[in-house]
C-alpha cells in the first residue's frame, strides 16, 4: 500500500455538485432538527426494530444526537475522502490506474455520504413525525429502501472498477 501513488485528485463538475447538495442535507437536517425541537414532547422515540416500529424512547435531546452524529460521519468522511490511497480496493493500485481508480472511490463516497445524510434526515423527519403523533414508527419500507440506498451505489461502483481493471 506504502507503493499507492498520490494523487491530488481535481473535482470535475459532479464531484462538486456531489459535495454541494451533501453540504445542503447536512444544513437542512440541522434546520428540521432545530426548527422542530422546542416543539418536541419531553419522550420521543429513539429506536427503532427491524420492522420500523419505535421501541426504545427517551429525552427528546437524543434527537441533537442524531444531527451531531451524522455530520460528524459527514465531515469524518470528507477529511477522509483527501486520501483515496489509503482506501481498500478490489485491484492493485499502479501508476496507470490510480487516477481512475481513486476518481471513482472519491466519487462514491461523495454519494455515500450524501445517501447517510438523507438516511439521517429520514430518521429525524420520521421521529418528529412519531413523536408529534402524526404517524407511527418508520414505516416497513424504511429498512429495504435504507439497504438499496446504500449497496445499490457501492455496487454500481465497485463494477465500474472491475470495468476499468479489464479494460486497461
């Protein structure tokens, strides 16, 4: 790994549209929270099982917790995505495909990190909504739609890296 090429990768146009609207979710998770929290009964949930239904409560600031959490994921992520040589890859790293192969690892944690931030924002949109009595629990569909969010990405990134590992 100490071999790996560094390179200071220069953000083309989606890496920066990529980075913006992960930058704007992160603001509007911070929004609702704040927005919504004087409202919030003392008691609201703070966990929910597999099916969506909220079984753990407890003081409604485990919702700042939430918005602290993921920003610092976020940010956490960003520092990291400064370094693509230190990330795990499917190939060996060379010369010749360093470039394309740290554009496209930088490039799907950029989507990560934008998919966590909506994931985060769902959760806290749904625990007002609990919270408030407007609905009850996340929904069976959070935990599917969560899942494909996440791994669809990872998949169709990790394809484009085999693509390039066969193709040059």
């Amino acid at each position: 790994m100490d071999r790996r090429p560094k390179i200071e990768l220069q953000l083309n146009q989606t890496d920066k549209i990529l980075e913006l609207i992960g930058w704007f979710a992160v603001f509007g998770m911070w929004v609702l929270t704040v927005a919504n929290y004087s409202e919030l009964p003392d008691i609201i949930p703070t966990h929910y099982n597999g099916a969506g239904e909220a079984d753990g409560f407890g003081n409604k600031s485990n919702i700042l917790a939430l918005s602290i959490i993921s920003t610092l994921i976020f940010i956490g992520l960003t520092v990291l995505n400064k370094y693509p040589q230190l990330f795990n890859y499917p190939s060996e790293i060379t010369k010749e495909n360093a470039l394309y192969q740290y554009t496209n690892a930088s490039r799907m944690i950029r989507f990560l990190k934008f998919i966590i931030m909506i994931i985060f924002g769902l959760i806290i949109f749904k625990t007002i909504q609990n919270a408030n009595g407007n609905t009850d629990g996340l929904g069976t569909w959070f935990l599917p739609l969560t899942m494909g969010m996440i791994f669809i990405p990872i998949i169709y990134f990790l394809i484009n890296t085999n693509k390039k590992k066969k193709n040059g």
